[in-house]
C-alpha cells in the first residue's frame, strides 16, 4: 500500500474521531427532571470518556490537524483498509445517533429546545477557545475523574472546531427516561465494537480509567459514576468503589433521590447562587462529619474483600485489605499473613508459574500484566492455597472463580494476528550455537537495537514486513507483537504444549521435530528477553496460552537440559557438549547423535524424596533403591515413562501438570506398585491404597480430608488420608460437580457492598426517624458491642468409612473394544460417600455430589471489632450444631444471611465440610489466629464473598 493511501485513510478516521467526541454536546440538558435523569446523561457521558480513552490509546488523540506523518502518529492497524473501515463505520453509527432528527424524538425520548441553536454556537465557540476551562458541571463532575480524556476533549475542540459541523449543532432535552436508555445503550455497542476490534487497545484505554479513577479524590464524583456506571461497565463501578472505600467514604442512604426544581447546571465559570439554608446545611455536614469519623475509627483493622472481574475476558480476582487509619497504611501484608504457602524444596518450585513481564516493585496495587489474563491452570498461582490443607486463600477464591467462568461463563473471542509468512531455513548447527549462547548468556538488550533485531532476523526472517520507518524494526514492542504472531501458528510448525504437556514428548517424539522444537526454544527464550524490558503497564494483543506456555518451557529446557553431541557407532569424533566451547566447532553434527543431560536430575530426585516423606509415604526403602539409580540406568541405555522422564530433566509444566506428574512419578519409581497401576489418566485425582490414600487438593476428599490430624499438603496433594473402604491399589477419579459462585445474572459474578441482611436495614436511617437524633445514637458508645463466637462444644466426631461407588461407563467407552481393560478401569468414576459417628448417635453418612471451594481468611487488626447493636440478632439467629446438620433445610441455607456452623468440638469440621459437599455451599473456615467473629461473618456475607456459610473451628 503506498503512503499517500495510509495518510488518506487514517486522515479520515482521525476526523470523525474528533467530530464524533463532541457531538455528545448535543444532549446537554437534564433542567429539572431530577436525579433519576442526571444519571442516565452521566452514563452517556461515561461512553464519551470511553470514546475519548480508546482514541487515546490508538494514538488519534495525539494528531494535529495540520500533522502528516500519520503512520508514524498513529497505531499501525487503522492504516489498514479493512481495519479503518470498520472503525469509520462504526465511529459513523455513533454520530448518526446524535444527526438523524426523527429518532432523537420518537425512539430516544428527546424533544428540541426552543432557539437553542444561536445559543449553542456562542457556548460551542466558546468551549472551543484557548481559554476554555474543563468545567464539571458540563461533564456532570466526571472531569474531575478522567482528566486525561477531558484534555484530549480541549484539544479536540480546539484543533478541529472550523472543520466540525456541530457549530450549527441543536440543543434536545430528555422527556423519556425509558427511551433515552436506549441510546445509551446503542452508543456503549458502537463503544464495545472498537474496544473489541483491538483487544490490546481495550486493556490500554480501560487501564487508564481506572488509573485515573483510584487517583481521584473528588468523592462525590465517584458516588455519581459509582451508580451510573454499575450495570454496563462493572469493572468502571467497582474501582470507584474500592477507591471510595480507600478514602473511607461511609455514605448515608437517603430515601429521597430527587434533586430540587430549582437545579440549573451553570455553563459559566462562575459559583452557583448562595443557598438560603446555607448554615443548616453546614450544621447537617458537620454531623455528618462527626459520625464518619466515629464509623471509620470502628471500621479500624476489620477485612474487606472485593472481586475485580474483566468484561472482557472471564478473568477474575479478589482483593483482600484490611482498613487503616491515617496513620498507617495495612494494605499489604507479608505473604505469611495471608496464608500463602512456601515450597519445602527447590525443586517443587516448579509447581508454581513464573512471571515474565517486568514488574514495577513500587507497585502497590498489585496491578497486572498481560500474562495474568492468561488462563493456564489456578494452582500455579502462589497466591492460590493455604497452609491449612484443603483450603484456598481469598486470592484462591478469586482464582476459582476464574476457573468456573472460563468452564461455565459467558465466552469471550480473542482475537490476534497470526503470521504464516515464508520463514528461514535454519540449519542445525546455526540452532545448537544460538542455545549455547542463550544458555550462557548473550548480555543484555538495548545496548544496540539494531544488532539486537539483526540477531533476531536470522531466526524469524522479515515475516514479510515491509517497515516504512526502518528503524521502528528495531523497538522492542514491534518484535514482541512479531514472535507473539510467529509462536501462535497452527499449521504444525510449532510444537502445541495446550494440546500435549509433555515436555519430553515433544522433545523426543513430537510430530513437529527436534529442530523445530529446539527453534521454538530459540524464539521463547527470545520473547523472554524482551518483555522483562516491556513496560508492564503497556499491552501487546497477542499473548496466547500456547505462547505462555513456550515461554515456561523454553526457560525450563535453557536451564535444566544439556544438549552433547556423541558420536555415531562406528565414528571416530569424540564427543562434545553444546554446553562447553572448543576450539573445534562443537555444533557441527555431522556423524555425531544428539543426547540430552539432565543438569538437575539429583535435585529432582532429592525433591521427589522430599514429597514423599511429607505424605508418609509407605514405601520410602524401595523408592529410593530405584530413584538413586533411574537416571543412571536411562544414560545407559534404559527406557523410563515420559513422567519420570520429564521429572529427572525439570521440564514439567506449572500446577495440576507438575501435580500429577510428581504422583505419577512417585507411583512409577515405586516397583511393587508401578507394573499394576501405570501412569495415571486425570489431572484431578486420588490414590487409594490399603492403609491409606491420597488426594488432589482440588477433590472434594482432598478438601474435607485435609482438616484431620496428621494430614499434610504438599505440591498440590493431601495425604496419608484413611483409606477407603476399597478398590486398593487404584487411581481414583471422583465425580462432582463444582458449587457456582455467587452471581447476580447468567454472566457476571458480583462480591461486595451489593446487598445487605434484614440487621443491616435495622440500623439504618428510617423514615420515622430524626437524623440528628439517628446521628447521636450510632454515636452511642454503649450501642456498640462485641459480638460473641459460637460456644466450644464437647462433641466427638470420628469417621467411621469412606466409600467410592463406581458410576457407569460412558457407553462409547463401553463399547470400544479396543481401549485394554487397565485403560478402561482408568476411566471409570465413583461417587465418595462418608460415614461418621457422632458421639453415640447413630451413623451419619454424607454423600458427596459436589466439590466446594473452603476459604480461611486472615486475621484482621485490632480486633474483636464491634457492631451496632441492631446488628447483633444475625450473630446468634442461624447457628447449627453439627449434630443437627442433616436436618437443616434449604430456607435454612439459601438465604440472604449467613449460616454459622458451630464446629468446635473434635473433628467436628469434617463434618460440616462433608454437610457442604452434600448440600452444594462453599463455606468460609475460622480457625485460629485467624479474624474476629464480626470480620468472619462479614467475609461469608454478601458484603463479602457471598459464599454465606461459615464454619467456625476456633
């Protein structure tokens, strides 16, 4: 395409961009029609910040009329025609909206203001001046939020004010509320459709808002577009709620929402009238005042949690903090405190998933990066298990979250560009020498770009691009977004690690080749390189699950895997590693075999030890007699399972994947049980042997099971548990369903201040009541007490079995005759049952139809907090013993309020975690040291995690 094309396309776009930010200004009115009518023009003017910020992010914001060079200005895309065409389109659907005079009244519910055209080209010429100041009320306060996007306005308005054609704009006012939403709803699709058109342009444009909303201090801004903002923009609606709840905002629910008749919203810079109740509104927000103070300084220490979900994708996470005074900032703790779990041994760090973005270490709101909207597998997140076995951080609920809306949520497209570009022939010598050298080290980057590109050249080619700067080659950002296209080919040339985790499978019998794996290698550890110089707060579309996971195997294999070079029989070469240079070249191959070294078989060999003597193994003398010798005997000759393989070389993939193949591996090195079991099948499962089992921390026995005495948890499993009633000597694979989160519709999960107890509603402002009089009551210090724990009870529970019942085989399984028997008793799945003897009653069984998410909380500061003491009644109103557990009804459980199992007698929490598979609940665990019993109950709560059943152990 020639440069004048480019220029006249993005020429095109660049215009009715700028036009189409300003042609909001034609619904500028909401003159005595109240609160109600304000919010809906706030939610149209958020869809103008969300224009403003996308064009921001795409550069548009940024070009001078008089500018040229557009491609150098711009992002790259809108120079493409199929590209800059829907984008003019949909840009062109917007200002339609706002031009075609007949659907303004009879579909949006607006009517024309009489001579309001003179009048609107003085304010619209006035806007548009040098001096133009970014006045709130014509932005209904969110200027003083988005400052960005309201600047980028002012030079809109005044580099684009003689080409625009809204000098001769109309004035409409809104007469239908109902109707009006539906333009607002039009405009926020048109919206959608350029956010989604570039998702990288998306997480750009969003990630400014909300920087720029958590920096605002203009409460009564964030209230408004708090509010207007919840049902379409969630994400918008919580940050302003997280960053209200920073400032410590406790506001007061009024039963009258309407505005006065007299409300004007004033275009001059000048104040507003003085009020004549001027002094009593001052006493009234003195009051006001007072009562926050006290209401903060009662809040001191107590947890809050909140959920962050993306719109755009099915991410999810919980933020967790403790509230703080002035004086001293609680929000981030050490990982102690939250109960994150630390590896025993070095090698079981391969458990969890390294970061390749470079991280801001003055970050203290813990923002992410692109490679955390990448969905691999939750427990390889450290922030994901606690050190109480079988339970998950509040982080962790947030990850399981995630985990059930990309199962069961709504899908989202992602879409990136994939390069199918004719790529080098690269010999394999050129290949061995460029992994010698990434694995010694090349130096770092950015000393000189262009011989940084041209190294990568040799290993990419040109990818046919064709740059009209040369130099924009040598940024980093473009040849990250270029190996992000190369890795994400699926034609075969790459190895797929979605499709097989097998590391050593790839490298030894892969259908790609050894070359071509060895040059995928090349090309992460390349990528890698680059982003740890990629700022992290920037966006690259393109980073795919198949190129994380090259990245995670990539740095494994550089650092764990020697490649040496032998000789053929019957050649007289000696032999070389890759690893040690030579004055010889020690990467020709010719009449040489490759052979890969494990450079950490002894560590793993040592951490597989380590594994096993946390769980007890029962089988520790015969484990070590063959693992101090399997690698020995595979240099030799030997054949061993891709688990054990893959294991001794430290090439196994983060979370569930390094969890089953530590098990299998264990299984497999163990010889009175590796010739009858094999290797296992399922990501999620358990060992039953005679005297005990083991678990997988996300089955459902791996989580009641994990509360009993001398169970432990390590990499991912639970053990030594009871053993079942029987199958022996068997992979067992438990069939559930997971416990939905709690969700307000069929898409989107909602924690946090949304709802609130009948107690809550007590202690609010009612209409009979006097609010001064309201006021000096909460001020009461006698009103507020300590709520009291559950008391301790003297129960025994023990329990009595275990039982599996095996379910019926898929009839496609069945009838395969094909498949062997050991492969088909793999398949089968049972259903886990419990028995307990609860003191001398009789015997208690809970079947176990569901696998719910168990949650132990942090401790909270300056606890026991009190309550209000219309509050107190939800404490005590709903608590169960669990002897009477099995009685309790659905009214009891499916309510708004929380139901408190008391479990403080002995092993009275297995019990109750039991009681919760059964019944389909997740539940909240205290224990000690953990919160008070007001914070507790507040995690459980809606106000919380919504999960709404706590256990109480101590």
């Amino acid at each position: 395409m020639e440069p004048a094309t480019l220029s006249i396309a993005a020429k095109g776009v660049v215009l009715l961009w700028n036009t189409s930010v300003q042609v909001f200004d034609t619904v500028a009115t909401a003159r005595r029609m109240g609160m109600d009518y304000e919010k809906v023009l706030v939610k149209l003017e958020v869809e103008r910040v969300r224009l403003l910020s996308w064009g921001q992010a795409v550069g548009l914001a940024n070009v001078k009329q008089t500018e040229t060079d557009l491609y150098a200005t711009i992002d790259p895309r809108l120079n493409e025609p199929e590209f800059s065409g829907i984008v003019m389109r949909l840009l062109g659907c917007i200002q339609k909206v706002f031009d075609d005079t007949e659907q303004l009244q009879k579909k949006y519910g607006l009517t024309q203001l009489a001579n309001s055209n003179a009048r609107d080209v003085q304010i619209w010429e006035r806007q548009a001046g040098a001096d133009m100041d970014l006045r709130e009320d014509n932005h209904f306060g969110l200027g003083s939020v988005f400052k960005r996007a309201y600047t980028s306005l002012q030079k809109s308005a005044k580099d684009y004010q003689q080409s625009s054609t809204l000098k001769r704009k109309v004035e409409w006012a809104i007469t239908d509320k109902t109707k009006f939403e539906k333009l607002v709803i039009e405009v926020s699709g048109f919206n959608n459709g350029l956010m989604n058109l570039f998702p990288d342009v998306m997480l750009k444009a969003k990630r400014t808002l909300l920087e720029d909303i958590y920096a605002s201090d203009e409460v009564a801004s964030l209230i408004l577009l708090q509010d207007a903002s919840a049902d379409e923009h969630a994400e918008i609606s919580d940050t302003a709620s997280v960053r209200l709840k920073d400032l410590k905002v406790n506001a007061i629910e009024s039963k009258d929402n309407s505005r006065d008749d007299t409300t004007e919203f004033h275009l001059a810079s000048s104040p507003p009238p003085p009020n004549e109740d001027q002094e009593a509104d001052d006493e009234l927000v003195k009051a006001v005042e007072s009562l926050e103070v006290f209401s903060r300084d009662k809040t001191i220490g107590q947890l809050t949690c909140t959920l962050i979900r993306s719109d755009w994708t099915s991410h999810c996470r919980v933020l967790v903090s403790r509230i703080s005074d002035d004086n001293f900032d609680d929000k981030f703790w050490i990982d102690g405190d939250k109960g994150f779990v630390q590896m025993p041994h070095d090698s079981l760090n391969i458990y969890r998933k390294k970061k390749f973005f470079k991280q801001d270490r003055n970050d203290k709101y813990e923002s992410l990066t692109s490679e955390d909207y990448i969905y691999l597998d939750i427990e390889g997140d450290p922030k994901y298990d606690n050190v109480n076995p079988g339970t998950v951080t509040i982080e962790g609920y947030g990850l399981e979250c995630w985990a059930y809306e990309v199962q069961f949520g709504k899908q989202h497209t992602n879409r990136f560009l994939v390069n199918y570009g004719d790529l080098p022939e690269i010999p394999a010598e050129k290949l061995l020498r460029r992994l010698h050298e990434l694995k010694l080290g090349v130096g770092e980057l950015g000393w000189s770009p262009q011989r940084d590109y041209e190294e990568l050249k040799e290993y990419t080619g040109t990818l046919g691009i064709t740059y009209y700067d040369p130099k924009r080659a040598y940024e980093i950002t473009d040849q990250i977004m270029n190996l992000y296209s190369l890795l994400n080919r699926s034609d075969g040339l790459f190895s797929d690690f979605v499709a097989q985790s097998s590391i050593g499978w790839h490298a030894l019998m892969g259908p790609v080749g050894l070359w071509n794996f060895l040059w995928q290698i090349i090309l992460g550890k390349e990528l890698a390189r680059r982003l740890e110089h990629f700022p992290s707060g920037d966006y690259i579309n393109g980073l795919t699950p198949q190129v994380l996971l090259t990245l995670i195997v990539s740095d494994l294999w550089l650092k764990n895997v020697e490649i040496v070079l032998v000789p053929k029989k019957g050649s007289t070469t000696p032999s070389v590693s890759t690893n040690t240079p030579s004055a010889n070249n020690p990467f020709d191959i010719e009449g040489k075999e490759i052979q890969f070294h494990s450079a950490v078989h002894e560590k793993q060999v040592d951490g597989l030890f380590r594994f096993a003597e946390i769980l007890k193994w029962p089988f520790m003398n015969e484990l070590r007699d063959y693992a101090e010798d399997v690698y020995s005997s595979l240099r030799g000759g030997a054949t061993v399972n891709l688990f054990v393989w893959d294991w001794l070389f430290g090439v196994v993939l983060p979370g569930a994947y390094t969890a089953s193949n530590i098990m299998a591996a264990l299984v497999l090195c163990t010889p009175s049980l590796s010739e009858e079991l094999g290797a296992p099948i399922y990501l999620q499962f358990g060992l039953s042997l005679p005297n005990q089992s083991y678990w997988r921390t996300r089955t459902v026995l791996g989580r009641i099971l994990g509360c009993l005495p001398g169970v432990r948890s390590a990499c991912g499993w639970i053990g030594p548990c009871p053993p079942l009633e029987g199958p022996h000597r068997k992979y067992i694979s438990l069939k559930t369903r997971p416990v939905e989160p709690p969700r307000r519709d069929d898409t989107i999960i909602r924690i946090g201040d949304w709802d609130s107890d009948d107690d809550d509603e007590k202690a609010r402002l009612q209409a009979p009541e006097e609010l001064y009089a309201w006021i000096e009551e909460q001020k009461d210090e006698s009103s507020w007490v300590t709520p009291q724990p559950p008391v301790r009870q003297l129960s025994v529970s023990k329990i009595a079995s275990i039982r599996v019942k095996p379910l019926p085989l898929d009839k496609s399984t069945i009838d395969d005759g094909d498949i062997p028997k050991a492969a088909r008793d793999q398949k089968m799945q049972y259903r886990a049952s419990i028995v307990f003897n609860i003191d001398n009653e009789s015997p208690v069984t809970y079947t176990l139809y569901t696998n719910p998410v168990f949650v132990t909380p942090p401790r909270c500061n300056g606890s026991p907090h009190k309550v209000h003491v219309k509050k107190i009644q939800k404490f005590h109103h709903n608590i169960w013993n669990i002897e009477a557990l099995k009685e309790a009804s659905a009214e009891d459980y499916d309510n708004n309020s929380v139901m408190i199992i008391n479990a403080t007698g002995v092993g009275a929490e297995a019990v109750a975690r039991a009681w919760c598979s059964e019944r389909g609940k997740s539940a909240v665990i205290r224990r000690n040291p953990g919160p008070c019993f007001a914070c507790a109950y507040k995690v459980a709560s809606t106000t919380g995690l919504g999960i709404n059943v706590l256990i109480w152990v101590s």
